[in-house]
C-alpha cells in the first residue's frame, strides 16, 4: 500500500491523480505534478542504482555517461519509480545518445526471471531491440499478430513467465502504438519503453499506472499460488548493442565508404591532369 503523503488523499489515489498541473504550461510542470499528488521528483541523477538491463552493459560495468532524469517515486515500502534513463553508445567509433522510459518496481514476492520484448519495438525508430538481451535461450512467442511478444526464460520459468502475463498486462505492455518491454529478475520488475514514461502527458501516465497496479497485483497473486517458490537466479545476459545500433553503424560506415569513393575519383581525375 503507497503511503499517504498528499495533504489528505486516499492512499489509492495514486491510481488517478490530478493532472491539472501537467497542462498549466509551467517549466516545472513534472514537478509540481508530482508534489500535488504527494511524490517525489527529482530531474537528474548519474548515479542510478537500479540493476536493469538498461542501466548497466552486459558485464556488469556502469554505462558510458549514464544517467537518468525526470525521476518520479511513489512513496511505499518498496520503490516505485518512473523516470527516463539515458546513455551513450558508441557504435562504429562515434557517440550516439540513446534513451529508455522506464517502470521500476521493486517486489518482495519471487517471480520467474525472464525478459519481454514487444515485436512492434523492433519497428520503432531507429531501435530495433533492448541492448541485453539474455544469453544462450531462444525466444518463445506470446500472442500473435501485430501484437506478439518474444519471451526469452529458462524451459522450466514458462509456466511461471505466463502466469504473470495475463491478457490485461499485455494489452498495456503493447496498446496498439509503441511496444513495451518487461524485465523480470530477483527482486524486481521493470518496464521499457523507447519513449519517455516520465512525461507531460497525461495518456501516458494512466497507461504506467495501470501497469504499476496490475503487475503488482499479479506478482502477489502469483507468488500466493507458488507459497513455496524462491527467488530464481537472474538470467545471463549478452550485449546486443549491435542490433540497436546498427543502422546508425551501417549510416556510418556508408559514409566512410562513399567519402573514400568519391576521394578514389578525384585522385583518379586529377591523375589524367
């Protein structure tokens, strides 16, 4: 239950707060959001110490500039917090900044581990794919159509995978416009979105907050069928930085190519002087 720090709301406000400051049009606008509702906002952090796949590389090791902004917590006994993490790639030798809207909840409840990845990211801009993905495991398909997801988990955490993700969890994990993502390891769940979540829209909002109130709910109900189930080891990861990156690499690479055929030509003209 998030704890009542409003000025009087219920506890369970949180599920439909008042947006009236996200569209007055001031600078602070988040942040004055947040406070009406009894949140807490902070804009900037380059120590974020969540252990996601979006926040660290494969190994383990802190991102290059990595940081995160527009961070809003839900006070509770375990942290709820919606904010947008940012990073620097460097594909090809050059800096490209990427960016993830995330979902962060902590969970004191076990979950099978497994990562989801809506089929519609890989048709979103110019990032096709999570930078981690886990090692050695061929993704399942959830759902069909232009709605289906791959879920990567160990053959004997399916079950457990799809006990969590029930028809409403999925139809706002991928709402018919940008594909979510979800992670699920010891501890914690985490949503991702190519898009910010810690924005001034309020459409947005309500679908993140729905899903923060559904996945809890879910992971209790889970957790209360499987009473003697522990928490199962996270799954190992691998960089899949090349597939998020790739179009930008190949935009580069073809313009190392086409600068060395054009310098071909003119050093070949300028041997016919």
């Amino acid at each position: 239950m998030v704890e009542d720090r409003s000025g009087g709301r219920s506890a369970r406000d949180w599920l439909d707060p008042d947006f009236s400051e996200l569209s007055a049009g001031a600078p602070d606008a988040l942040a004055r959001f947040a406070r009406q509702n009894g949140w807490e906002y902070y804009a900037y952090s380059n120590e974020v110490a969540l252990p996601g796949l979006v926040f660290h590389e494969a190994d383990g090791r802190d991102r290059f500039m990595g940081g995160a902004a527009d961070i809003v917590r839900i006070p509770g006994r375990l942290l709820t917090e919606v904010g947008n993490s940012a990073y620097i790639s460097q594909p090809a030798g050059h800096q490209v900044g990427r960016m993830w809207g995330y979902i962060a909840l902590q969970i004191d409840t076990p979950v099978a581990p497994f990562v989801l990845q809506s089929r519609r990211t890989a048709l979103h801009r110019p990032l096709p794919s999570l930078p981690i993905l886990p090692t050695g495991l061929k993704p399942s398909i959830v759902g069909d159509g232009d709605r289906a997801f791959e879920l990567y988990t160990y053959v004997a955490s399916v079950p457990g995978a799809h006990a969590l993700l029930t028809d409403r969890i999925r139809s706002l994990l991928d709402d018919g416009g940008v594909g979510f993502a979800l992670e699920s390891m010891p501890g914690w769940l985490f949503v991702y979105s190519p898009e910010k979540l810690s924005t001034l829209d309020a459409s947005t909002w309500r679908r993140v907050l729905q899903l923060i109130d559904e996945l809890r709910a879910q992971a209790a109900t889970v957790a209360s069928a499987n009473p003697g189930a522990g928490f199962s080891a996270a799954l190992p990861m691998r960089s899949n930085a090349w597939a998020v990156d790739r179009r930008h690499a190949l935009w580069v690479y073809g313009l190392v190519a086409a600068g060395m055929v054009v310098a071909g030509l003119l050093g070949w003209l300028f041997s016919l002087r």
